[in-house]
C-alpha cells in the first residue's frame, strides 16, 4: 500500500486532533502536523513529526516535504478576530496564501496535484437584516456573501485565493503546455460541537455552553436572545465530511466551497434539551450585543445539495442523535449526572 503524506495545520485544535485520530485510524498516511502549541499526548504517538511555531514564518519548512494532501485548519477564531483584526488577517490569509503558495509550487514542478482542503464557515456569509435572515431559509453557496465579521470576510478572501491558485496561477498562453494545478476543496461549516472537548468562547459557543453548565448545576446567561437560529454540527460529522470530499474524485466536483448542514435550531431549542436533561438547569438569556450582532448575521440554515449530490454528503447526527446519543451521554458522563 502506498503510504500519502499528510500535513495538518493548527492539529492542536478540536478539528485537528479528531482529524489525525481518524486518519490514523485508517492507516495509509505519514502524518505530519503544524501548531503554535506542543501536541497533546492523546495524539503525539500517532503523528511522524511535529512543527511547532507560528505558520506563517514555518511554511518555507516544508517545501521539502512531498505531501499529497494539506489540511489546513490553523486560524484565528471569530471572536478573537474581531479584537485582534490584524493579527487575524495574518494568521488567516498570509498564513493561508502561505501554503498555497506552497502547494502550487509543488503540484506544477512534479506534476502531481496536491489537494488542498480548508475549512471555511457560515461566517462568510453576512444577512443585512433579521427579516433578511428568516426570510432567506437554507441559503446556497453564492447568496449573501458579505461577511460581517474579520474571520468572515478572511474565510471568504482565501477561499478566492485557493480558487485561483487552483485553477489559474501560472496560466499559460493556449499553445504552451498548461501547469499541473493544485486541487483545492473547501467546506463551510456550520457551528461544530464536540462532546470530549470543552467549548472555548466561540461564538456559536452558547449551546455546548448552556449544557455543560447544566450538567454542572451551574447558573447560565446565554449571550444571545432566545429567537437565534443558526446550524450546527456534531464534530464526528465534520471529520467524516473532510475524508469524504478528500476522497472525493475530482471529476465528481461541480465547484471547490461546498455548503454542509445538519441541523438548525434556536438556543430556547437548545435551553429546552438542557431541562429536559437536567430539569434543575438555570438557564436565562442576557444577549451581547456584539456577540449577537455576529450570530444574527449568519444565515439560519444553509442548503448542501451540492455536496450531497456531487460527493454523497449525509451527516450521521441529526438533531435527535445528535443530542440522545452524542452529546448528553458523553457530558453526562464527564460530570457523573
């Protein structure tokens, strides 16, 4: 079997270390992983070398390395961006422009497209208005792309960024032989949860927020009203649809950013599955106005028939599963309720 050499970006992260577990799992894959911190000991057996440090000055380290395959998962998050703008802007898109950069170089000189995959988010998308928002339902790939936010309008740039580099960088005249170009693939992703790891003040936090504080008997002010509707994820879904468009044929594609969905619910939704679970639960809601400026700005819902029909997209967790047997049992389990 031939083994394909794999680097994870930003592999310290939730996505990252649920990533290198799967690919590991799977065997086949030299595992080679980027990040500012050191890896954590629940995945440093799995991977073959470590690069620790900031991107966008580590990059020109790789340039002797002859991976098949980059996730890049390395970014500043959207509430740290919008505090830190133009650190965001580094880390996000020279970070990004960086290996790009890089797997262009690679793809033409050997003359092997090394696939490149990015995590985007609903965070490119920006809704004017609430009536805009309810109005517009599960919204497609081209709609409403005017983010509100720094990491939005990031996510949005490098996804530009890797269709160019993807299909015209280094173009040539219709009589020259034209480049081998790199095959970029990127996924947005609704707001991911996780049930081994602890929500970090993200902003689409307040649902895995209100639960664990649930489970603890702790009292929880939710940051944003009881009306807000946006989609979610559970992080094995994420993972699984990262291998998918991986193994996705090229030919099967129809574009390079697909729409991922599993299901949309309001947090009074999520207040309710918490006092179904823990009937105790103290739970009020005290919006944020920033925080709830950024979250009434993404769509309620995003439709992902592209990505069900060009590469058989389907999550495993609905909402139900999703909460009956992914996340309760796992934190209910964590907190000993």
């Amino acid at each position: 079997m031939t083994v394909k050499q794999v680097l994870i970006t930003g592999a310290c992260g939730e996505i990252g270390q649920a990533l290198v577990q799967e690919l590991a799992k799977r065997g086949g894959y030299e595992i080679v992983t980027s990040d500012l911190s050191p890896l954590p000991d629940s995945i440093k057996g799995l991977v073959s070398e470590h690069v620790q440090g900031d991107l966008v000055y580590k990059v020109k380290v790789f340039y002797d390395y002859d991976f098949d395959v980059i996730f890049h998962l390395a970014a500043s998050l959207s509430s740290k961006a919008e505090i830190a703008t133009e650190e965001a802007h580094r880390i996000n898109v020279e970070g990004t422009m960086q290996l790009l950069m890089l797997a262009a170089y690679r793809s033409e000189k050997y003359g092997k497209p090394v696939k490149f995959l990015f995590p985007s988010s609903i965070a490119a998308y920006g809704m004017p208005t609430l009536e805009a928002k309810q109005g517009a339902g599960a919204v497609i790939e081209e709609d409403w792309d005017y983010p509100h936010t720094m990491y939005g309008c990031n996510k949005l740039y490098c996804e530009k960024l890797g269709m160019y580099y993807s299909r015209y960088h280094g173009q040539k005249h219709l009589d020259d032989t034209p480049p081998t170009f790199m095959d970029f693939r990127a996924v947005r992703f609704p707001g991911l949860i996780s049930a081994f790891t602890l929500p970090s003040g993200g902003t689409s936090d307040y649902g895995p927020e209100m639960l664990h504080a649930a489970a603890q008997g702790k009292e929880y002010a939710c940051f944003v009203r009881p009306d807000t509707k946006i989609s979610f994820m559970a992080m094995p879904d994420a993972i699984k649809s990262l291998i998918m468009i991986m193994d996705a044929p090229r030919e099967s594609l129809t574009t390079d950013v697909y729409n991922l969905a599993a299901f949309a619910i309001t947090a009074d939704e999520f207040r309710q599955r918490a006092l179904q679970a823990f009937p105790d639960a103290k739970i009020t809601f005290e919006p944020n106005l920033r925080r709830q400026g950024i979250v009434d700005s993404w769509p309620e819902d995003v439709d992902d028939t592209r990505a069900r029909q060009d590469w058989n997209w389907k999550p495993d967790y609905d909402v139900d599963r999703f909460f009956d047997e992914y996340f309760l049992p796992e934190i209910r389990k964590r907190y000993g309720k």
